[in-house]
C-alpha cells in the first residue's frame, strides 16, 4: 500500500517569534548607533557633512528597494533561503562599513546593507502572516511594533557608549555580529513557512499590476503622502540633530544619545497613546494633532535658525515636539492607507514602506546642504514635510462618502 504524504505546517513557536522580532531591530539598530558618530566620521574620512548623510541616503534607498523587492521574490521562491541570503549579504556590507577607508566605500556598503536589511525585514513579516491568525496574528504584530519604537531608543544610546569607551567602527562591527546572530537563530528557529503548492509565478509582474490599481485609489494616494512627508520630516531631523546639538551647541556624544533616545520614547509613547485612544476619537484628528505640532516646532526652530543662532534649549523642545508628533502621523497616516485599499493589503504595505524609505532618504542629504554649522535647511524641510503632510490629509485624503474606512 502506498504512503499517503502530508505537509507538515510550521507552528508559530516562541523561537519564531523571537527571531523575527530581532530581525526588525536592523533598521534602527544600523542607523541610529552610527547617527551620534557623524561629526566624527566626517573628521576622519575628510568629508563634508552633507557627504556623511549621503550614507543615510543610499541605506533608506536600499531598504526601500529591499522591501519593495523582497516581499513579491519570497512570494515566489519560498521565505527561508532568500531571508538567509539576505542575512549573509547584510552582515557582509556591515564588515564593509567597518573597514571603509574611503566615504565612497562607506556609501556603496550602506547601500548594500540597506537593501539587504529591507529584504530581510520584509521577508520576516511574511513569515508571521503566512503562519498567525486572527488574534495571534494581532498580538504578535503589536509586538513587533513595539521593539520597533523600543529600538531607536537604545540604538543611540549604545552608540554614544560606543564612542565614548571606543571607536565609531565599532557600533558597525557591532552590527555585523548582530547579522551572524541573526542568521544563527534563522537556521535554528525558523523553518520554511511557504509551502510550494502555495507560491505563485506571478512574483514582480503581479505586483506592477497590483500596485497600479492601488495608486489610482486617491484616498489611499493621500495617506501615503500623509505618511511618507512625515517620515521625511523625520529623518531631516535624524540627519542633522548631531551637528546641530553636538557640532553648534556643544553636547557630548553621549549627552545627544541620551536626548535622542528621549525623544524617540517620546514617539513611542504618542504611538501608545493613539492606539489605546483608538474607536474614542477619530484617527484623522489624531493625525491632524500630530501635524499641527510638528508644523509649529518646525516653524519655531525656523525662526530660531534665521535670527537666534539656533539655541539649545529651543533646538531640544522643538526636536521632542517634531519626534512626539510623528508617533500620531506616520503610524496612523500607515493605518488608513491599508484601510483604502482592503483588496490589495500587501500591495498597499510594500508601496507604503518604499514611499516612506525614499522620502527618508532623499531628504537627509538635503537636510544637510548648508553644512555643520546651520539649522535653516532643516527647519526649512521639517516646516514644509509638516505642511505637505497636511495637505495629503485635508485635500487628497477626504474620505468618500459612504466609504468604509477606520474610525
């Protein structure tokens, strides 16, 4: 008699989950340990600063990409080999960053381990979704967010550690053994969670076509704008704070760690807080709150840049309030647009995060043209993200009458 054979599904075990929580700290593990050390490497590898947020740049521009890329590719050949590569080639570009003789060679490396960590990130959130249901799924994506807010918290803080006991080269290193970690508990904890009869030929193909019919949905193309000017009006922020509270006002490394880690919480907490006010008050009065302060820090650290000399203490009030309105825009602008688009919820995600990826990365260079010695170019696009934000809110985004949409 013939043995009938049976797919073994995965379950959803503690390890997984653990391993996939750790794969979402690569983002702001890789960028905010090395966002303390800039006026450093711009002394050591005789650059500008622009040149130094350059590397910002092309890491946004490779995760985009990565996540963009990614999550279709894993639809077609399956999760665990692709998210192992990646994992490989990651922690490779970090070793390169770690021994980059040149800020050409540092560019290059963090665009490699940019979309390497956007391939992985992506892949790592398919795994949850091919596996949890209904209330699991809930509680482990909540999870998931919440190492994401805890993570740029500690990221700068063990950076400044790092630079006051070390080396700026160090935190990469660091990076690199956090990659071998990584790939380590993928091959222990983490089975293959897509069964072949279960993938698709349609891979990139299927994905263009899909992303049309998304982008012609103009409540979602409003949220998107919501969303990705805000993340661009952060990262104008990430680029420049070293220089201006480090470079301009004097503060120790570990000083700025200690301020950005604060007002990371302070993004964190706001984020809580409009989830638990969540069904009791509108998610668009939530955003609109969040862009009307970010707006006004913007336009006071402005006025503070033209005619002030950029102070400390308003530099430090107007970058809480700035970092603290982001946790109501870019999470709950993200909510909606899913909310738009309900046929096509993996489309809309992926378009989502390579939107707001590459208005990080386009903007944290410009953020930086005036030099280490001027706030203005920042306060300008802070200004202007908030300002655009609001316009995807009340003009793109009016919802349509009678359409379903979040509370």
């Amino acid at each position: 008699m013939k043995a009938v054979r049976r797919t073994v599904t995965p379950r959803l075990t503690a390890g997984l989950v653990g391993t996939v929580v750790f794969l979402t700290a690569i983002a702001p593990l890789a960028t905010d340990m090395y966002v303390p050390a800039f006026p450093q490497v711009a002394g050591e590898l005789s650059t500008t600063a622009t040149q130094v947020q350059l590397t910002l740049t092309t890491f946004f521009v490779g995760m985009a990409l990565g996540q963009l890329i990614g999550g279709p590719v894993s639809d077609q050949r399956g999760r665990r080999i692709p998210l192992l590569a990646a994992l490989v080639v990651m922690t490779a570009a970090s070793i390169g960053c770690a021994l980059a003789p040149t800020i050409g060679v540092m560019t290059v490396a963090r665009l490699v381990q940019g979309f390497a960590g956007g391939w992985a990130m992506v892949i790592g959130r398919s795994i949850i979704v091919d596996l949890a249901r209904d209330a699991q799924l809930v509680r482990v994506l909540n999870l998931i967010a919440a190492v994401g807010g805890l993570a740029p918290i500690v990221g700068p803080l063990l950076g400044g550690l790092i630079l006051q006991l070390s080396h700026w080269r160090v935190s990469f290193w660091l990076v690199a053994v956090l990659g071998l970690a990584m790939t380590l508990s993928v091959l222990v904890a983490v089975p293959e969670s897509l069964a072949r009869e279960s993938r698709h030929a349609g891979g990139l193909r299927n994905f263009v076509a899909a992303g049309r019919t998304v982008l012609r949905n103009r409540e979602y193309v409003g949220y998107l704008v919501v969303a990705g000017a805000a993340m661009g009006a952060l990262f104008a922020y990430v680029a420049t704070s070293a220089f201006v509270l480090q470079t301009m006002n004097g503060l120790s490394p570990i000083a700025y760690s200690i301020d950005f880690a604060a007002n990371a919480a302070g993004m964190t907490v706001a984020a809580l807080v409009a989830a638990r006010l969540a069904g009791r008050v509108a998610t668009r009065k939530l955003i609109l709150t969040g862009q009307i302060a970010a707006l006004a820090a913007g336009l006071a650290m402005l006025v503070g840049a033209l005619w002030l000399g950029t102070p400390l203490l308003l530099a430090i009030v107007c970058f809480f309030v700035l970092m603290t309105a982001q946790g109501l825009m870019i999470p709950n602008g993200g909510a909606l647009a899913s909310a738009a688009v309900p046929e096509h919820p993996g489309t809309g995600s992926a378009l989502q995060g390579f939107v707001q990826w590459v208005a990080a990365g386009t903007i944290a260079p410009i953020a930086g043209l005036g030099g280490q010695h001027t706030a203005v170019p920042m306060a300008t696009l802070v200004t202007a993200g908030a300002a655009v934000s609001m316009i995807g809110l009340l003009v793109l985004a009016k919802p349509s009458t009678g359409h379903r949409r979040l509370p």
